[in-house]
C-alpha cells in the first residue's frame, strides 16, 4: 500500500454543549504504527471512532486509502470498511458464541459458508495469537483476560484487515500479558504490514510498538482555535520535546528509557527475537 491510509481533516465533535474535539486533523501513512495518547477524556476514542466511520462527526472529512468516505457509494464503502480491524477494550467477545464462533463471526458475515475454510482460518488465526485449537469450544467467560484480547485479535486478524486499530489494547492486563499483546501488535506489522493506530495510556506499548505518537489535549484546556494535537513526531522527539504538558503526561521515567528503545536497529532485533 502507498500513500495515507487513514486521514481525518478539520473533524469537529460535538456532544451537546460539549465539544471535544475541534479542527483535527490527522493523516496516517500505509504501513506506520501511530500511538494516540493524552489524558482521559480528552477524545482519543472518539477520534479513533470517527476514523472507522462508527461515529459521524459534527462536520469534517474522512478519507480511506486516499477516498473520500462520503463519495464511495454503500457497497464500496462496506467493501472498504473490511479493510480495517479493530480491538476494542476488553475484547468485545460475545459472551453466548464459542471461541470458535467468535473467531468465525466476521467470515460469516461477510456470506463466507465454505466450512473447511472457515474452520482452517480460525485454527491458524488462533495459532497466530499463541492460541491452542483445545480452546475453540469454550466461552469467553472460560478464559483468561489476555485469552480474550487475543482471541478478539484472532477475530480481527481472519478478515485480513490493512488497518488495525487498537484502543486499550493492554489495559487492564498484567505486565506479562501486556507485553504478549505489544509483541502480537508489532508481528502483525511486521509480517503482514499492517497499518496500526493504537489508543493507549500505557507508555511501555508506546515505546514498544509505535513509530510515531500523537498526544491530543483537552478541548476543554485550550483557547479556541489552538492547535488540539500538541504532539505529533517520533519516540525521540517525544522524549526530547520541550512542552511542559507534554512531560507533565509522559513524566521523567519516558526520557531514560526512550533513549535505549526508539533506536530503531537496537528495537527491531529485540521485539524480532520475542
Ligand atoms: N457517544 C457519545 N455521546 C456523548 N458524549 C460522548 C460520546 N462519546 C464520547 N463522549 C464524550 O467525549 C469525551 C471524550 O471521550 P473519549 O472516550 O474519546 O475519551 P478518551 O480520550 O478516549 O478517554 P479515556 O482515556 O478515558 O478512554 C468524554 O467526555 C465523553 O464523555
Ligand atoms: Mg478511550
């Protein structure tokens, strides 16, 4: 894929008399993993969701792989839409399907009924997230935490998707499941080439899996018309910026250990070898 695969221009949300966000823009290239951070309630989800269309924004532009959403017409736009996965905060997993029929859902939706093949895409969709075949008959309920994001990753993963988005995909996680989940993050880019947006508070994902990270401010805290998005750049410029609100989220500890992890050639090799 070439070119932006995402791209917001000039979106405004506005819920009631709430507006959180306004005027943002933000373009995401083929192939990059892109961090949105900034503290809670800021936007970061619904940004996110008026990036996959699940939210209309109040006015504003969306395009997919270089198209303007609104020009595509029902069919393109649902054929666009399969494009992009999505691992929403707690898996969304439906609690009254079996492993294997959540993996299987969004095959099914899309009129797929070739059993064999659903059946051989969702064993090696679940051995893809470290997941064994022994699993496919429980229920969500009968697994761990961590099970559930990757099976949802699993689910995500069968529909070959270009863009995944992440939202928490790590919250709630002990630090050992947390950082399954970075490494699975960073081998579906890696092998597939999948674009990755990630909505994260957790700062070691960043450093582990992002190559450019944007923070997004508080409508609420800023002067009308000021720039939202106060960030916008790489691990290391992260670490270097010099804006207060950006350190005062980021804190000190980020510095010290983004000078070891952003350099790309000492990061690949250790993520590569997980
Ligand atoms: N559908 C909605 N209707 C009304 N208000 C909404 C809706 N979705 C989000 N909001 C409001 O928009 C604001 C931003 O929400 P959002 O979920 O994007 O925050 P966030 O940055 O993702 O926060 P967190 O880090 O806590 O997940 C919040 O005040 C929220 O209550
Ligand atoms: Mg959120």
């Amino acid at each position: 894929m070439d070119g932006p695969a995402i791209e917001i221009a000039h979106v405004r949300c506005v819920f009631g008399s709430q507006t959180v966000l306004s005027n943002v823009s933000l373009r995401i290239s083929a192939g990059e993993t892109v961090a949105i951070v900034g503290e809670s309630g800021c936007g970061k989800s619904v940004t996110m969701k008026v990036m996959m269309q699940l939210l209309q924004p109040t006015s504003g532009r969306l395009k997919w792989f270089g198209k303007d959403v609104e020009t595509l017409s029902a069919v393109e736009r649902q054929q666009q839409r399969l494009r992009l996965g999505y691992l929403f905060q707690g898996a969304a997993l439906f609690d009254s399907l079996t492993i294997y029929e959540n993996v299987a859902f969004g095959m099914r939706q899309t009129g797929l009924q070739d059993e064999q093949q659903i059946r051989s895409t969702v064993l090696e969709r679940l051995e893809e997230v470290g997941l064994s075949p022994d699993i496919v008959g429980k229920r969500p309920s009968e697994i761990s935490g961590g099970m559930q994001k990757r099976v949802g990753l699993a689910r995500a993963l069968a529909l070959s998707p270009d863009v995944m988005f992440y939202d928490e995909p790590t919250t709630g996680l002990d630090p050992v499941n947390s950082r399954r989940i970075d490494d699975l993050i960073d081998s579906v880019r890696q092998t597939r080439g999948v674009t990755g947006i990630i909505v994260t508070h957790d700062l070691r994902t960043v450093q582990r899996v992002a190559d450019r990270v944007v923070m997004l401010y508080p409508r609420s805290k800023l002067q009308n018309d000021v720039e939202q998005i106060i960030f916008d750049g790489s691990l290391t410029e992260l670490a270097n910026s010099s804006d207060e609100r950006v350190h005062e989220y980021i804190g000190d500890e980020f510095t010290t250990n983004t000078a070891r992890e952003s350099d790309m050639e000492c990061r690949l090799p250790i993520l590569k070898s997980a």
